[in-house]
C-alpha cells in the first residue's frame, strides 16, 4: 500500500471511531460534558399565540450565563463573565437536576436563588454540542437552545 493510502486509511479508522465512541455516550454524559450557553429562545402563549422570540431581546449580561449540569445531579445558573450589577452573585441559581421518562425529560429543583421550585423539560435535542429544550409554564411554551 502506498505510504499516503496508509495514511488516508488510518485517518477513516481513526475518524470512524470517534464517531462510535461519541454515538456510545450517555445522555448524563452529553449534559454534563461542559456549561452550557442560551443561543436562542422563543415562547408562545398556549393554546396558539403567537412566537416571539425571547433571545434578541435580551441584555448581553444574560446572554453569557452558564448553565452546569454535573454528573452527580446538581446544577448551577452562573452569572459568566457579565454581570448585569456587580452586586448580583456569581451563581445565581442552584440545585439538583435528573433525567425522567426515560430520558426524555430533565426534571429540575432549583433550591436557592432565582426560580426555587421544580420545573419539568421535555428533551426535544441532546448532542455534543446543543442542548434544546421545551417547558410549559404559567400559559406559556418555552422553547429554549443552549450551545457549548
């Protein structure tokens, strides 16, 4: 075989691997590989409002926020690198998350800070790199996507 065949063989190898290895992943994994960023966002008022997009509206300190989910079921809102008042804390809300009905829903408890209390979000996409989710609360449907 030809020294540049070799080597193009052994990239397909090594690319399809990759490729096994990531399918192989654990949704607790895929959440809680690293933070995650709101990138866009929509509600609409139930049973058929309109859709208004929430994410361009909204101030540049929110657009940096975190959201951590941890392997070991706890879960982190953090302020990022702007904070709408250097007053406001760093983590801004708190608490446990897990994975419901057969995965296809993130049940999470927020325990301190903004939102304490329990809201329940159906998984609509769950991949390396985006995480889409949707909820229905107070007459509203959010839709919201987060990106690494």
């Amino acid at each position: 075989m030809k020294p540049f065949s070799t080597f193009i063989f052994a990239v397909i190898i090594f690319t399809s691997c990759k490729k096994d290895e990531a399918a192989k992943r654990s949704s607790t994994e895929l959440i809680s590989k690293q933070s995650w960023k709101l990138t866009a966002g929509t509600q609409q008022q139930l049973p058929a409002g309109s859709v208004q997009d929430i994410f361009a509206p909204m101030s540049a300190c929110y657009r940096d926020d975190q959201f951590v989910y941890n392997a070991n079921l706890t879960y982190e809102g953090n302020a990022g690198v702007t904070k709408c008042s250097p007053a406001d804390p760093q983590v801004f809300a708190s608490g446990t998350w897990k994975f419901i009905n057969s995965e296809t829903q993130v049940e999470r408890i927020t325990t301190s800070g903004i939102g304490v209390g329990t809201i329940v979000f159906s998984v609509m996409t769950l991949t390396e790199s985006q995480l889409k989710l949707k909820a229905t609360d107070s007459g509203f449907e959010y839709i919201l996507t987060f990106s690494h």
